[in-house]
C-alpha cells in the first residue's frame, strides 16, 4: 500500500530533534520487503504476494546520524551503524516522526568492517581489463581482505604440508595462540575464533579454529 502526506517545512534542527531518539541502541522493526523468515518463508515473498508482514522490533544500533542537507522533502544524511541495521526502516519512522511519510531514495554503502569505498573497484573496470583493454586494477590480496581476523605466521615446514598435501602439521595442533601472533589476546573463551594462518611470505595459506586461546582445527586451505 502505497501512501501520500503533506511534508512540513523542514530545517536541519528539525530533523536532529527527530533522529535523537533513534541515536544509540535501539529496538528497530524490519521492513516487510527483508530477508528474515516468518514461519519459513522469506518475508519478500509473503508481502508479494500481499500477505500481511509484521516483524517483531529487534535490536540494532545507529552509531551516529550526520544531517548533510534538506532540500523540501528530500533529506541526505551520512550514517554508520551496527551490523543488521534497516536504513529504510529509519527512512520511515523518521519521517513518522517529522509528521509525514517516507521512504529510502537511495543508500550508498561508503564504509563495510574494515573495507572503504576508496578501495573499491567497478564491474566495467574489472571488465575492461578482464577484455584487455587497460591495466588491470589492483586487487586486495586475500590474506588483507581477512584483515579483521588474528593472523599466525607458519613456519616453512609447517606451510610444505598445508600447501603440498593440504594436511594439518602435528606441530599446529594445540598451539597456543598469544606467543605467536605479537603478544595479541586471542582468546574468545569458550567459542571458536577464526584464524588465518599465512605462509612465511604473508599469503594466505589456510583458515584456522581456534578455542581458549588454541589452534583447534584447520577449516580452509588455499593453494
């Protein structure tokens, strides 16, 4: 169902007073049109087919909210938030909030993790040089773009077994973690901590489970 209002004039305090209650942690519900299963199903599917979707709020976090321009009923913020955040859920309880009704324009993703939208490259420019045509654009190696995860460097024996025969070295089994990777704390009690393990050169070797501090088993190999 779609939905008009009158939008109200607007200033740039306007909408801050408006975005306050929503600053911090919050209890935020989806969208109909989202991923998350109802009964089994996805929730796109049952408000295709026109079914009623109520979500249940849950928990997300607006880190922080930057009012970049209003422009009569069009809004431009910069956001950053926590993982499983809605923005087109803000787009309308904040406008429920202003007094009118809303919807997301447009979202333009700048920041993922540790990855920047400086990095990125385009799909015409992969093509481009996937064709020939130009030099082929610098690609983050693998082992940096699992850059959020402790890293332990494997001897030279250590890495002969992984990539010669993709077998998991005795000498990895049980090791503890901190004395090998800088001193870090990589312990995550109790739950597995994913590690990568990288040749002497820095390469990703393979994808490692670590528990209370110890190398537990080998998940991935990369050859």
């Amino acid at each position: 169902m779609i939905k008009t209002a009158e939008v109200p004039a607007l200033t740039v305090e306007d909408v801050h007073a408006a975005l306050a209650p929503m600053r911090g942690s919050v209890m935020q519900q989806p969208p109909a049109f989202s991923a998350l299963k109802v009964k089994g199903e996805r929730a796109y599917d049952l408000a295709r087919r026109g079914e009623a979707v109520e979500l249940e709020p849950r928990p997300v976090e607006l880190r922080s909210a930057e009012v970049l321009e209003v422009d009569g009923a069009r809004l431009r913020l910069r956001l950053r938030t926590g993982a499983g955040y809605y923005v087109r859920s803000l787009a309308r309880d904040l406008a429920t909030a202003l007094g009118t009704v809303g919807r997301l324009e447009a979202l333009r993703r700048t920041e993922s993790g540790k990855f920047r939208i400086e990095e990125a490259v385009g799909v015409e420019e992969l093509r481009a040089a996937h064709r020939g045509e130009g030099q082929a654009p610098p690609l983050i190696p693998v082992a940096d773009a699992l850059r959020t995860l402790p890293a332990l460097t494997l001897s030279r024996q250590e890495h002969r077994e992984i990539a010669g025969r993709g077998s998991v070295p005795r000498s990895l089994m049980g090791r503890q973690l901190p004395e090998l990777a800088g001193g870090e704390e990589l312990t995550n009690g109790d739950e597995e901590l994913e590690v990568k393990l990288l040749a002497p050169n820095g390469a990703l070797a393979a994808i490692g489970g670590a528990r209370n501090g110890r190398i537990e088993r080998v998940v991935t190999f990369f050859r």
